[in-house]
C-alpha cells in the first residue's frame, strides 16, 4: 500500500502569510528569490526556520493521474515562462514567475491542476535564507503525530476532532503515530506546530519531501577485476587489501533465506546477473507507487550497489556479490523519500528481511546537520527491536563522501544512529578514500575506489547506466558501495548462525575487523584493549573472520543504559585552543557498546568553528566535531544535535565522562549551553580473580575478567606451570615459548553443549606465526579455533567440544593454555607482564 494518499492533499497558492523568525535568524538577510521572513516547524522538538521561494512551485502526482505534459501545459497557462527543472512520477519542481500575489502562477495553475488531475501544488521551502539545493524542503501537506502511549482510542479522536486532522494512515511500527491532513498545506504546518505547542503530543511536524543524494564516486579508473573481494594486486593494487572472503565462500555463500534490501533510486529487477536473487513480490517504488523498483533511465545506482551485495555468483554470467546466493528486494525511495516513506522503507517486510542497506543520506557538504526525522527514529528502533522475529533489522550506511569539504559522518544523523552500522571507504591500497568522511561513530571500513581501481558491478541493462556498452561497470565507488559490500557480508554471517541479533552483529564486526593502513597515527588502543581509528573504525571488514566467529556466536547480554545531564552555560572563547569543558560521572560500571552525545551551542554563531571532544573514563578520545571550512557558508547550529561514537566499546563506564568544546576560528561565538551523554552496553560481572605463572618462560600476574556476560562466570583460575606433571609427558612443543606462561579456568553455568567467545588481551602485539595450545592430561595439543588480531586472541571453546579439556557436555569448559611463540620471534625471552582473559559472550 503506497504511504502517501495525494488525494486528500488540497491545492495551495504560493502566497504565505509569514510568521516571525526565530531570534538566532533575526539578523538574517533572505535572498532575493527567498520570502524575506521564514515560517517554522518543530524539529525534534527544535523551533526551526525555513524561507519560501517566491520562483518555484511543486505539483505532487496523483497515481494514475495526468501524464507530465499535461501538468506543464496546466503551469504554464498560468505562467507562460514556468520551466520543469525537475520531475518524476512523484514529483514535479516548476520555475515560475516570482511575487505575482493574488494572481500568481501558483494560484492560476491550481485551478488548472485540478482539471488536470494533479492532487497538490505547494510553494517550496528551504533550510536557509539562501537557496541551497540540498536544503530543498517541498511540504506534501501531511503532517505525522504521535500522541503518547497513554493515550486511548477515545483521547486521539478528541484530538483529532479538536485539530480537524483527517487520518490517511496509522502506522503500525510506531505506537499510537499516525499520519494525517489538516485542511491543507499551510494549515496542516500550521495544525502540527499548535499540536506541539499544546503539549499534549510527543511530536507533530509536516511529513517534508527532503532532498537526500546517493553517495557513489563513479568517475575514478576503469579496471575489470572484483579485487574487493580478492586483491592480488592486480591493476596496482596491493595484494590482500580485500576483505578477506573467498575463505568463507567455502561454507557460506548465502541463501535464500537471508533477505538484503537495497534502499536507494531504484534497482533493475529483470537484469541478467540480479534476477535470479531477486525476491519476488517484496520489492516497493515509493515514487510510482508499484511493485517494480527499476526506476527511470536515469536510475542506476542501487542497481550498481545490489550487484555488490549479491550479484548472482558462480552462474558464467558478469559478476559476483558477496553473498552471491542471497535474495534481493528493491525499495525506490530516493526521489520520493518525505519522512513516511523512508519510516516505511526502514520497517517494509521487517519479517522476511535480514538486512537493510543505504546508500544515501543528507548532501555531503560539510554544512549542513541533518538526519531522520522523528517517525524515521521511530522506525529504525522498531526494526531492531521487533524486525527478523525479534532479533532486529541490520542496518547498514554508507558513512559519507564529503572528506573534501570536511564533512564528518557524525553530521548525519542517519549514519550516527546506534541503531545503523556506519562504514567508511578505503582503497585497493588500504588507505583511507579521498572522499571517505572521517567520524567517531564509523564502526569498520569496506574497500572502495579512490586508489587505482574501481569497483566492478551490475549496471543498468545497456545502453543504459554507467556503463552504456555493458550491462556491467567497473567505475562504481563511494562508500556508497561499502555499505552494500557490507551488507553481503552480514548475510553471510546471519547464514552462519540466523539467532545474531543487531547488537551481536556489531559486536562481530569490531572484534574481527583488520587493521588495514597500520602506520597511520590516529590508531590508539582504547580502554577496552580495542584498536580504534577515526578513519577507518576498528578496521577493515573481515568476512572470514566475521563469520567464523558468528558461527559459535553466544548473543550478547540483555542491553543497560545510563544518561547524564550538564548545563554548563559557560561562554566559548573565540579562537582560542583550551576551550571549556563539562564532566559528568558515573559510578554504575557497565561494559561500553556505545554512546550518544545530545550537545547544544545554539547560540553560536557559526558552528563550523568549533571542535568537539568526548573523552571517556579510560582516557579515549572520540573527536565529535571538526573545525572545517565547507565550500560554501554552513547553516543551522548544534541545538540538542545526537553524536554517536563507538570508540569506546569494551570500556568501564564508571568514572568522569568529559565533554570539551574548543573554537578555533575567530570572529563567531557562543555558549556550551548544555549536554546529555547516554551510554549503552551490558553489566559487568563482578570480580577479577588472578593468577601469578612463575614458569621459566612466563612470569606475571593474569587478570581475569567477564565483562560480556551476565550468565556464565569463571571459576578455578589458577597458573599451571609448563613442567607440571598433570600436563602429562609430551612436554611443550618444540622450539615455541610461553611469554606469559600458562593459566587454567574454568567456564560454568553454561547451557549444556553451549559454545563462548573466550578474549585473551595481551599488552603488547601478538608476533605474526604464534599458535595457542591447550594443556592437558595428554600433553599439549594445537588449538585450531584461536584468532589473533593486534594484542588479542579469541578462543572459541565449546562445552563438551573443541576447546574443552573435560569432554563432557555438562555446561562447564576446562581449559587451560597459553599462546606460543616461536623461539627468536619479535617480542621473544621472558616476556612477563599481565594479560587479562574474559569470556565473551
């Protein structure tokens, strides 16, 4: 069913009557071809201002209403001069004559747009006092609400009744949210912001049509080889800058039971190399309102970025996804894409599909602070928590390709929710992409151009696309193709074990992730013993990895939360690098998965000037915001603005959280006027038992720890010593040592037959060769379920199974061990020192 019901749209001349600015824009000159003073909407409860154009108007399309020659010919008797600058068949934006008042063409041509079968005319708004094409803003004369949960049936109708909303449909994702008309488009914004301003509603504002770009750099070189997925270094490449897949294509290559959609301009549904993936009957076009999400001739990016995900593999036809035996379903939203719609996008099928891509969001610009609306919000915590039966929707997003104009993925607020997974680009190199925007709520990075070769993917049916000789491109890029690269390997993972929920995925990608470009200097080891980098996340994706640990995977702890609150209200002094700063403490201690910031300057001038810096307890940094020159003026300001950060994932929350914000240019200034830090992870259990090798090899005191967990618990933690005779006579292997000797535990209170992730942190590099063995009554064995990444090793040990010293099923695993390293290697001799073990669940 499409969102939108045009009918019930009423057509609107262009003349407004003006409502007074906001003080913030008081001194605010419009643009000529702007109205001098704006009207307001309520966004996410902010007071916010937008400017009319007084030269365009917008017709919406009725569906199966009167073909676009007929609404030209309808504008232009109204206005000879009126010009189609952009259309499709949602949408028509017309330039017109400007300031024709009673008798403008606005006026004349709804007359004439009715006859003509066209459902809406509206004025068009923007978000600054200038005209900026990102900014662009069309109200469709809907307005969405949503009253509170303890609001009856009877409470709404009085409402609705009192408001003279007419319902045009309730939208089942979001509690007591329904999205109604009010008597057209000027009274319908005028009906939300009384809504709101009565308090009686948690929120009310027009369903806009918003401007949203897809996020591909199609234009670098042409080179044929998918080294994405397996780099050899061939067009000069660098040998294994892939994300390290054909390895998991020997068991996993996805199914039809894992369900990617790609949400985007469209996707060609009957092209040689998707077709057969494609999920029939589930696919939705938000702008022609039917089941087939091709899109026009000019519609070629989410075709590209489906063949990614899950081109059809291993048929001798084109190219290969990466989980190449998925289904695929298309939504077309770009070009139609009000807040409802996208709302609807992010929960449509939340019961047959697995992952959700994007490839889109606000201009990247790096002037602009944009996200979801409310519903969107809304949407996107309904699918995690009730999509895939309860397990939640993944969400993937393309992080960003304004680094050119400094833009920060933190500025979106799609892209910063914790509910996405944000990913940035880095190229056949392993460096990051030109264009690839830096952010602390980046969670890992996918290959991408930007170095010497492109991606190779589906394009449009020839002649059509990128590519009008082949139904194939090689030119396609941006992290806009990251994010679907991403996408197949989550399916992958989902078909290595369907019970990941949301969090467990994320929790995967950061502890499996690869360290690509190992020299650059952001690189810090965070409190939680993780290496993080504002670039690049916790590193390059690493399918193998990714999905063998999936495979034993133990979901995650229920999720806990703490939220703070400060009003600083201290000034920010201009041009100066100390800045101000605010704490907040907590003395609740959970493990960290990951933190929003809600920071307010509003009254700051111009908020390109300031820098933003969240540092934890464990002393990790998460650079919020950037001071930066855009290529153009920025608008808005941090009014209550969501940063998202998962730098800190794996930390203690206990201890002073502390937010300092600096102004590094002169001339504007303003307040830290307030900030909200919530933190979300699970309970630690309490305790750290140790143990004190004295071995030749290894001396030392071992930290034990459980931060993942709330159900199983370590027990029996002792130090064994190499030459101990309950190890029995096969002694150590040759020619390997133990730098931190040995240590035995116990796993208890597992399900029987369970399996857990066991993370041993070392403090330093674990060399490149090193095995881990087991100790038993037998001697020592090689353990095979072992993962080194930096300072860590991740034991995948099984109750009665690999791993497990006692061989009984009984939900408790013995297992003591160490990691060995080969005699002269890096870091060799008496090592010492401590390391920590904690299961992960």
């Amino acid at each position: 069913m499409r969102i939108m019901k045009w009918r019930r749209i009423v057509w609107l001349a262009l003349l407004l009557v003006s409502l007074a600015a906001p003080a913030a824009f008081g001194s605010v000159q419009a643009d000529g071809a702007l109205s001098p003073e704006p009207v307001y909407w309520y966004n996410g409860g902010v007071k916010t201002p937008v400017w009319m154009a007084l030269d365009e108007a917008a017709v919406f399309h009725a569906p199966g209403g009167a073909e676009l020659s007929d609404m030209a010919a309808a504008v232009r008797e109204a206005d000879p001069s009126a010009t189609v600058t952009e259309s499709n068949a949602f949408v028509t934006v017309f330039s017109i004559q400007a300031d024709q008042g009673a008798e403008s063409p606005a006026s004349k041509a709804g007359s004439a747009g009715r006859s003509a079968d066209l459902s809406a005319l509206v004025p068009v708004y923007y978000a600054a006092p200038f005209r900026d094409a990102g900014g662009r803003m069309i109200p469709t004369g809907e307005i969405i609400v949503q009253f509170p949960a303890s609001y009856s049936d009877r409470d709404v109708a009085a409402l609705e009744a009192e408001y003279g909303l007419v319902l045009v449909e309730a939208l089942d994702y979001a509690p007591n949210t329904f999205l109604y008309t009010a008597g057209g488009v000027r009274a319908s914004m005028e009906t939300a912001n009384a809504l709101y301003e009565s308090g009686r509603v948690n929120y009310a504002y027009p369903n806009w049509l918003r401007k949203r770009t897809t996020r591909a750099v199609p234009n670098d070189p042409l080179f044929s080889d998918q080294w994405h997925l397996s780099n050899t270094g061939q067009g000069g490449g660098v040998s294994g800058e892939d994300v390290n897949i054909t390895s998991a294509w020997g068991s996993y290559t996805g199914s039809s039971s894992e369900v990617i959609a790609i949400v985007d301009d469209g996707l060609e549904i009957l092209h040689e190399d998707l077709s057969p993936n494609v999920l029939a009957g589930s696919s939705w076009d938000y702008v022609d309102s039917d089941g087939d999400p091709t899109g026009s001739t000019t519609n070629k990016h989410g075709t590209a970025c489906a063949g990614v995900a899950a081109a059809r593999g291993n048929n001798s036809v084109g190219v290969t996804g990466a989980a190449w035996g998925a289904n695929l379903v298309g939504y077309r939203l770009l070009g139609a894409e009000t807040d409802a719609n996208a709302a609807n996008a992010m929960t449509r099928n939340s019961g047959v599909v697995d992952v959700n891509s994007n490839s889109w969001g606000p201009t990247d610009d790096g002037k602009r602070l944009e996200g979801p609306g409310a519903l969107t919000e809304t949407a996107l915590a309904a699918g995690v928590t009730g999509g895939r039966g309860g397990k939640g929707l993944i969400y993937t997003w393309a992080g960003g390709n304004g680094k050119a104009d400094t833009d920060n993925s933190n500025y979106d607020g799609y892209a910063n929710s914790r509910y996405t997974i944000a990913v940035g680009a880095s190229t056949d190199g392993g460096v990051q992409s030109y264009y690839s925007e830096n952010g602390a709520n980046l969670l890992v990075n996918a290959p991408s151009n930007g170095g010497v070769s492109g991606i190779t993917t589906t394009d449009r049916t020839a002649p059509l696309g990128y590519n009008a000789s082949s139904n194939y491109t090689n030119t396609f890029g941006g992290t806009s193709s990251a994010a679907p690269l991403l996408s197949g390997i989550v399916a992958l993972m989902l078909q290595a074990n369907p019970n990941l929920t949301w969090r467990d995925v994320q929790h995967i990608l950061a502890r499996t992730a690869a360290k690509n470009d190992s020299t650059d200097a952001d690189w810090t080891a965070n409190g939680g013993g993780y290496l993080v980098n504002h670039k690049y996340g916790f590193g390059r994706v690493n399918a193998s990895l990714a999905v063998a640990m999936a495979t034993t995977w133990t979901s995650v702890a229920t999720e806990t939360s703490l939220t703070g609150s400060a009003s600083p209200g201290t000034a920010i002094p201009d041009n100066d690098a100390t800045g101000v700063s605010s704490t907040i403490n907590f003395g609740t201690d959970i493990t960290v998965e990951f933190v929003e910031i809600y920071f307010s300057a509003a009254d700051h001038t111009y908020w390109r000037d300031l820098e933003v810096t969240l540092v934890s307890p464990s002393g990790t940094s998460s650079v919020l915001a950037e001071q930066g020159y855009p290529g153009a003026l920025a608008t808005g300001a941090f009014s209550n603005w969501r940063f998202g950060s998962t730098r800190h994932y794996g930390e203690s929350s206990a201890g002073n959280w502390t937010l300092r914000v600096r102004d590094l240019r002169s001339t504007n200034t303003g307040t830290f006027q307030s900030w909200t830090i919530k933190v979300f992870g699970t309970a630690r259990n309490g305790g750290t038992p140790t143990a004190n090798p004295t071995s030749a090899t290894g001396t030392g005191t071992i930290g034990i720890d459980l931060p993942y967990t709330s159900g199983p618990t370590l027990t029996t933690v002792t130090a064994i010593q190499e030459d101990d005779a309950s190890l029995g006579a096969a002694g150590k292997p040759a020619r390997y040592y133990f730098p931190h000797g040995l240590v035995g535990f116990h796993v208890v209170g597992l399900t029987p037959g369970a399996t857990v992730t066991v993370r041993l942190t070392y403090p330093s590099a674990i060399p490149a060769g090193s095995l881990y063995y087991m100790a038993g009554a037998a001697g020592f064995t090689l353990f095979t379920n072992a993962v080194f990444s930096g300072s860590q090793a991740y034991l995948t040990l099984t109750d009665g199974g690999a791993g497990d010293q006692d061989g009984l099923a009984n939900g408790t695993i013995v297992d003591p061990g160490g990691v060995a390293v080969l005699e002269g290697a890096a870091g060799g001799g008496d090592g010492g020192g401590g390391c920590f073990i904690e299961v992960a669940k």
